[in-house]
C-alpha cells in the first residue's frame, strides 16, 4: 500500500554494522545494543535506527527510535513524535531547544528517500561513493520504570533543500561533512548551529519503485532498485525542465554531473 509522504520520511540503511564502526570510527565495544541492528531499505518512522553519539570515552553507536520523545513526555505516552526537525526553528520549540546543548547525534544512513513534491514518485538519494553518511539529529534520553533500561528516541533535522534537489523537494535532511562531525557532537552550540545548511558535496539519485518504499513491511534492496523506462518517462522530463541535454534512457543523475 502507498503511504503518503513526509519530509524525509523512510531512511534506507543497509550498511552492515562494521561497515558503520569503520566509518564512524566507533571503537570495539562501544555499540552495546549491536546484536539488534539488522540492515534496512527500508526503515519508517518509530523503527530504531543506529545514532552515533559523543560521550567522554569518545564515540558510541546506539538504536534509537525514529521520533523524538519530548523531554517532559512519559514513555508510552501518546503525544506529538516528530520525525523532522526545521533547523529554522530548533531554538524556538522547547522539545528542540532543551537538546541543543549536549543531545545532539549523527544519524546513520546508507541514504534516503524523497518524494517528488506534489506527486507519488520516490527517488532514492545517496552519497556519490556509497558510503554511510551522518544527517544531523537530536536525540532524548528517558529512564524507563525499572530505572534500569533506557528509552532513545531521536529526530532529523532538515533545512532549505540544495540547488541541486530543489527540482524535487524544498526542503532535505541536514548531511554533515566527515570534517563536521565533531564540532556537531561535541562543540559549542553556536559552531554547530552554523553547520545547518544545505549539503553542498556530490549526491546522486534514481526514481524508484512505489510499491516497494510505500510498503511497511518491505525492507529488501527492490527499494532502491532503479526504475527502468520506456520512452522518455519521467526522468527525461524532469531533465528537460532543468534544461539539461541527455539521453532519456540514462538511469541516475548526480549533483556531481550537473556540476561539470
């Protein structure tokens, strides 16, 4: 069944778990919930997701709930559970504000994914070497009744959408920059709220499947399987309206070759 979209709303991280260490540079033993991660297309609001965070001991990974549990709220508790945040407004609302200081983390995505504004197409957009990237989060801590367990919750941050992806959404997920990582997690909150910007490095994307992304229950690599076309499709129009001169078979455009 097709679910109505979101801003950012289903990430696809398929990385295995060293993979994710290596890359995040998280030491030996420093994801103690690593046995639950398993590798997703296709992860949806309120599915846990891996989240690196800062701590004195240096960089720990840890799963997450995909939408943030306000600080004054209780677990279990129905209440708002934002899966975006605007970086607009991150030191005007309470729930975001009461986090900047020392909650903040790096979300873990192999990509994500983005529906064409005003429309039921999906595009899948990752790092041009397919490599893990960071989006910025914020995140929450909650001491669950036997006061021996926690409950992490956690929420994307987003921001004007990059002239590259403006053609598809107004708004994208904030990717930080290998360098920015530590200023994000572990820096005054003023140099890392100017790290909140449109991602300027090489991205690439593809139209996917509907079928696939928009069901649940589907975490399989279907969902970033490119579309294939006959004739011109859809691809090829939306190529022309950014008045770009390409073949109309070609499968997947990248902020790099627009670049050229």
């Amino acid at each position: 069944p097709f679910v109505p979209a979101i801003m950012c709303g289903r990430i696809d991280c398929h990385h295995t778990p060293e993979e994710i260490e290596i890359r995040f540079q998280v030491p030996r033993g420093h994801w103690p919930d690593r046995m639950q991660f398993e590798p997703s297309y296709n992860r949806a609001p309120m599915q846990p997701c891996p989240v690196v965070t800062w701590r004195e001991e240096g960089r720990w990974c840890q799963m997450m709930q995909w939408g943030l549990l306000p600080s004054w709220a209780k677990i279990g508790q129905k209440t708002l559970r934002p899966i975006n945040a605007r970086c607009e407004t991150l030191e005007e609302k309470a729930m975001y504000r009461s986090c900047l200081p020392s909650c903040r983390c790096l979300v873990v995505v192999s990509g994500w994914f983005e529906w064409l504004k005003e429309s039921t197409t999906p595009f899948h957009i990752r790092s041009f070497e397919d490599q893990p990237m960071a989006l910025a989060g914020l995140y929450q801590v909650h001491q669950n009744s036997d006061s021996k367990t926690q409950h992490l919750s956690f929420t994307v941050i987003t921001t004007s959408a990059s002239p590259a992806l403006a053609w598809l959404h107004d708004r994208m997920p904030v990717v930080l920059e290998e360098d920015h990582w530590a200023t994000w997690l572990g820096e005054t909150k003023e140099e890392a709220m100017a790290l909140l910007k449109p991602y300027e490095g090489d991205l690439k994307w593809h139209c996917v499947e509907r079928k696939w992304v928009g069901n649940l229950h589907y975490t399989g690599a279907k969902c970033i399987e490119p579309v294939r076309e006959e004739g011109p499709g859809i691809t090829a129009f939306f190529r022309t309206a950014r008045g770009e001169k390409r073949e109309a078979d070609e499968d997947t455009t990248s902020a790099h070759e627009k670049r050229r």
